[in-house]
DNA sequence: CTGAAAGCGCTAACAA
DNA sequence: TTGTTAGCGCTTTCAG
C-alpha cells in the first residue's frame, strides 16, 4: 500500500479480517458471515481494491481469458464472427483476448504453440480453422487446453467443432438461382474440384463446393471446369466478374446477338483481363445468368467487375454469396446470400468451451469419481443455422 | 517440472547455471558470456520452455501488452483501425489487447478505470474517443498509465493525441462536390450547429462540420438546418437517402406544378416519408445534387435510401463520404471518400506510446537526472494525412 | 466460519 | 560474469 496500490492485505487489514477471508469474501464465495462480507465489501470499495490478476493467475492458474484467433479483422466476414464471438465472451463473464493471424499458418501455429501466453494466460482457445493446415494435431499443439474449433470439418472431429452449414446452405444458394431462371451458373471460389474427389473433404470450400455442384447436377445443369472462376476476396472477385462478363459478352458476339443497348466494347473481348486468363487458361464463352460466389466478399467484387463490363446485376446477371455479412444489406443492389447465424456460432462455442474448462476444474479438484463416471471425454460437434436472404442480386 | 511445465530453474538446472543466469541469457540482456548463453538457450530449447508471464509480470509489473479500446469490432471503420493499430503494434513486439464498449460510455470509462486488467496487465492504452465524455480527466482515469487518445479532438490536449484531419478533410470533401458542380449540397451526420457555436468544437462531428459548413459558405452555398439530414451508420443512412430523395422528387413536383397552378408562395412542403419528417421536422424542397456524409459508413446507406427512391449516384446526385474505408473501393458505384492513412495513425500512436513507456521505465531505474532534464511531460500531438479519392459516386 | 503458513515462477538488488 | 537472497500479491491447504 505504501507505495501504491492497496493490496488484499490492506482490505484484510482494515476490515479487521485475514486476507484469506477478505479474499474469500471478495469471490462471493459460500461459509463467510454475511456481517463478515459486507464489512469487506465496506473496505475494498472505500480503499478502490482493485484485484492483481497477475498474482491471481501465478498461483490459481486460472485467467478467465478466452483465446480468440481469426484471420484478420478487415474483413466483413471476420469482423463479424469476432464481434460476435468477444460478445459471448463478456456476455459469460469472461474476457476475449483476439489476436489475428493475418492469414499465416506459422502465426496460427504459434498462436496455438509457441505463444507464452498461451500456457499460463488462457483458459481456453477458440480459432477458426481456415489458414491451419488439415489433420493437424489440433488437440497435442495447444497442450491439451480447452480448444473450439471453428469451421474445422473434419469428418471425425478431434476436438470440439462448430461448424457452418457449407454444404447446405452453397446448395440452397444456386437452388435458389436455379428456381430464379439461371441456366447457365458460375461458380466463384477455389480450383476445380471433380465431383468424385468431392466425397470426401475436410474444408470449407470444399464443402461448398460439394453442395453447389450437387444442386447443378440434380438440376442437369454443368459443373465443369469451366464453371469455374477464382475469387475469395473482393479484389479476386473483380477480376472473376470480369473474366465472367467477358465470357457472357463473347458468347453474345458469337451468337450474333445485336442488343442496341449493349456496351460498344463487348465483341469478342477474348479476356482482355491478363491476370484472369492466367489463373483460368480455358473459359467457354458461355452466356452465364447466374454466379455463385463461395462467400459474400468475393460477391462484391463480381458484382463490380459485372459492372465494369456493363453488365447488370440482377437484369443481365444474377449473383448470390454466402455468410450473411453485414454489408449485403447496405449495397447496391443488395446481396442475396445465405445468412448464417454467427451469434448461435458464438453461443455454441462459449457452451463448449465452458464446459471443457469446468470439466477440467473439477478434475483438479480431485472429483475423480465423477469424470470418470461421466461419458468420456469425445469432442463435439455442432453445425449452425442459415437462412436464405434473397434480395436485390437476384431479383428476378 | 515433475507435473508438467518446465520452470525456469529446471532450465538452469539443465544448462548448469543459475535461474538468474538463465533468466538474463534468455532475455539476451547484456553481460552474459556467449557460450553460456548458448548452453542456456540449448537447454530451454530442449526441455521446450515457455517463460511464464504471470509470474514475470507480477514481479516486473510489465507485460508488453497494449490496450487498445474501440467502440466495435464490425464496422467499415472500426475493423480497419483496429487491424491497422493491432499490426503495428505487433510489428514493435508489443500485443495488442483490443476491447469493444459496444458504444457505451460506461463501458469506455470502465475500460479505462475498473477494468482489473487495466492496473497490472497493460504497459499502456490507446483508446478511440468517440463514445468517451467530453473533458474527461483521462490521464487521471487510468492513473496516470501511458495513454495515447485518438481523434480526441481537444483544443489543448491532456494527454498524447492523434487525431484525423477532420476539418481539413471535410473541407475538401465539400469543395470536391463543388467543382463536380453541385449547388444544393446536404449534409448527412449529426444534428444542425450555428457556425458560430462552431468556433471552438471538441470531436470529431463539429470538426467535420466546421470544414464542410466552411466550404459551403465560401462558395456562397447554403448552410442551414435545412440541408442537414440525421444519420451516422447504414441504417441511419437509409433514412437520410430516402428523405434527401423525397425532397428531390418533392422540388422537381413543385417547379412542374409552379407554372400552372400555385403562382407564389408554393405549397406547404408535404414529407411522405414518416420517419424522414420525425427525425426532421422541416425539410425544403430542395433538388439537392450533392451529399456530404460525414463518415463512410453512412456514405453507403444514402446511396442505397437514394436509389430505393428512384435517384441515381452519381448522375441525379452526387455522394462523398469521409474515413476511407476498405469497402469504398468495391462498391457499386465506388465511394468517393476522404482516404485517412491509418497506418500512419498507428505508427504515430505507437511511437507516442512507446516512448511514454520507455520513459516511465527510465523513470523507475531511478534515472531521475535524465528525466528532470528532459523536457517536462508535455502531452504531444499529431495529426494524420489525407487523400482525396473521386471516385464514381462523385463522377461528372 | 476464520486464520496461519507456504509457495506459485519469476526477477530486482546486491554479493561474490 | 555469475550466484544468492528476497519477495511481488495472491490463493491452496490445512488447522483452528
């Protein structure tokens, strides 16, 4: 105190009580007078006690801090999911700590591994999954800290996982292109991917993938490499929308269509975008009507690049995303897309992360008997809600 | 080590030396022969050794982490400072603490006060004012710890300071419509203020108005409650487009109707749109063709109000928003925006408050000559840079 | 229901 | 250049 802050020996000492009991008070917990509480109480508020969590966690182990790694946060997709999951966080009492990997698999290893903090600071771990290599040893590099998973699909878990309706909800969107009209539909996202290579995957795009070309397929719709454009974030959509529009514009040419109000540029304009024709060498000049973006931010892009080409969006071509980001309900035209629930994501992971941390609690406390007698310890899985926002992208 | 862990003694141990020895070679503080500090370092490296912060914080009360306070994570705005001041931070070996108030002040104040963190676990703190208290006594709030404010806006600032170039940038905004031609330029933020209560304003909004009004009247446009329009994020912007676009279509009705029937004193203004009339009570019929929204996000909701009122950005209006957001380049039509560079920001805030911290630590080795003969604790200002994007929404 | 003793793992200060 | 001593502020343990 003489120096500075007061400590529990100063509450202790002027509650006329031993710190074991000041602190014992402090916590609320049960077996101290209420008299007792109220006169420790009384002194901590007329001292300003603040706890040294420092000192708390060096002997208690325990921080009430949830490790919280993402990405990045300029990005509406993660913006989103860390907001929502920091609110859960302090919804339950305990602190979010996020840190981003900027999309570096050696930072999302550290995060999990090397980072002093997380031995001694953290009570528990949540990390989406995108940028971690697969079949890593998830559950051995934390050192076997409570761990969420988010978006890990994985066909066994190994640890806890929440995971988004990939397959479900990619499916519902191009369903829904499809019930729109579209016939001839792109898709945004990744490489190509054989439907037979399909059946099994362990990650999101895949996934993805896996439940739009089911949708195309049952449709008797094409799913083929040259349905396919790359784009994951705005900047690649842009150059997908044009490499699109290019092909929707050829195809025109080719047809010998002769639209008055089509853009002057458009004959033929055999991918004047170089950086798209290097990431796709081979590209039908197909009258596309329809674009599926694997997520919302790479929908943007398209949506611009359409746009720079002089194509309409939803008139000339329609578009849908996947996430449910923010912005969808804000831009011009507004994005359909799958909206998925990230504030159930962010409950399911909190239920399971708290109850791994109790579950390990209880064990140090030498309840032995009841872990073992409870189901053994296997990981979780749970799969979010979506919903289907049709808006303004593909109005019919 | 027997549990678990190695300690820092276990290391000492391995390497033959002392835990102090131990403790100094791997801090690489000076005075260590080499090929001691070799065998120590071999030694950590084969017993896999995490040094335990709590403990080195609780006996050192540093931690190397800086507390960052923001009113959110998913925003356009948000989500770009907080990546921006989380990477340099990170950049200098700090971490970043990043903490939301969801807008609340007495979140902020707690942030900076109760927080139990905030005591022992932060070297420092670097916190957004908006949402803060005007004239708060900040340095004393969080007792006096390094603390840099950003866009704190204070005429003579009480703590480090680095604020945007609001008036500088809101200036520019406005003469840019301007010269694109406009005349009945709106106003999209917060409430009406005289010019003259203008004079000494302490955030952000005055400032921001007190560049735009000053354009205004430099030109010898209007500027009035009349051409003020409610509205700081998307669905406030939503509201200011509709009403900004009934007051156009309402101007355009009057002068096709004013030759025929109504000779002179035109008809009393009719507001259809309900929410638009309550949040202003008197709207002229003004044929607004300029807005200046005073941030991005709102920029957005008024393009997308306007067009759900049949208005076109840029051709019937033109918009331009202020912050620079990511998201402005992907939009359809782009955003024409005041580009604040937020990199810089966060390098002028590190600096700032590293050197708060650099000199506290000196302070403490009992360096106290140097200290006195520095130059007294001045608090510092800066103010960042900015650039003008014409982009579609402003396009002639 | 309350208190006394001991020590979490590290590092500042000083001694050798 | 290295080692020894002491203790940061709290909580676990166990005795009263």
């Amino acid at each position: 105190m003489a120096n500075g802050k007061p400590t529990l020996r100063d509450v202790a000492a002027a509650a006329g009580v031993s710190p074991m009991t000041a602190s014992n008070a402090l916590h609320g917990k049960a077996g101290v007078k209420e008299s007792t509480r109220a006169k420790v109480l009384a002194a901590a508020e007329r001292l300003d006690y603040r706890i040294n969590l420092t000192a708390s966690m060096l002997k208690s182990g325990r921080s009430n801090i949830i490790h919280i790694i993402v990405n990045e946060f300029d990005s509406p997709f993660y913006s989103k999911l860390v907001q929502a999951l920091a609110t859960a966080t302090t919804e339950r009492g305990l602190t979010p700590f996020v840190e981003q990997t900027r999309y570096s698999p050696t930072a999302a290893e550290r995060a999990l591994t090397s980072n002093p903090f997380s031995d001694q600071l953290f009570d528990g771990e949540i990390i989406h999954a995108s940028g971690l290599g697969t079949n890593l040893p998830l559950a051995r590099m934390n050192s076997g800290r409570p761990l969420v998973l988010i978006d890990g699909c994985e066909e066994t878990p190994s640890v806890d996982t929440v995971n988004f309706p990939n397959e479900e909800g990619a499916r519902a969107a191009v369903q829904h292109l499809i019930e729109r009209g579209c016939r001839h539909i792109a898709i945004v996202g990744g490489e190509f991917v054989p439907r037979a290579t399909l059946a099994h995957v362990e990650h999101s795009y895949g996934l993805r993938l896996r439940g739009a070309s089911g949708a195309l397929l049952d449709s008797g719709l094409a799913y083929d490499e040259s349905i396919m454009f790359y784009g994951y974030n705005s900047d690649d959509g842009i150059k997908a929308g044009h490499a699109i529009g290019d092909a929707i514009l050829a195809a025109r040419a080719a047809n010998g269509v002769d639209h008055a109000d089509e853009p002057v540029d458009g004959p033929a304009s055999h991918h004047d975008s170089a950086s798209a024709s290097e990431e796709f060498p081979v590209h039908a000049e197909t009258a596309f009507d329809g674009v599926f973006c694997a997520n919302d931010y790479a929908a943007f892009g398209v949506i611009r690049g359409l746009k720079d080409r002089g194509l309409r969006v939803p008139d000339d071509v329609k578009v849908i995303g996947i996430d449910g980001t923010s912005f969808g309900a804000y831009s011009t035209p507004t994005l359909s897309t799958i909206q998925v629930d990230l504030d159930q994501l962010a409950q399911f992971a909190l239920d399971m992360i708290t109850r791994r941390i109790e579950r390990r609690n209880a064990a140090g406390t030498g309840e032995s008997a009841d872990v073992s007698a409870a189901a053994p310890d296997q990981p979780v899985r749970a799969t979010i809600g979506y919903r289907l926002m049709a808006r303004e992208s593909t109005a019919a």
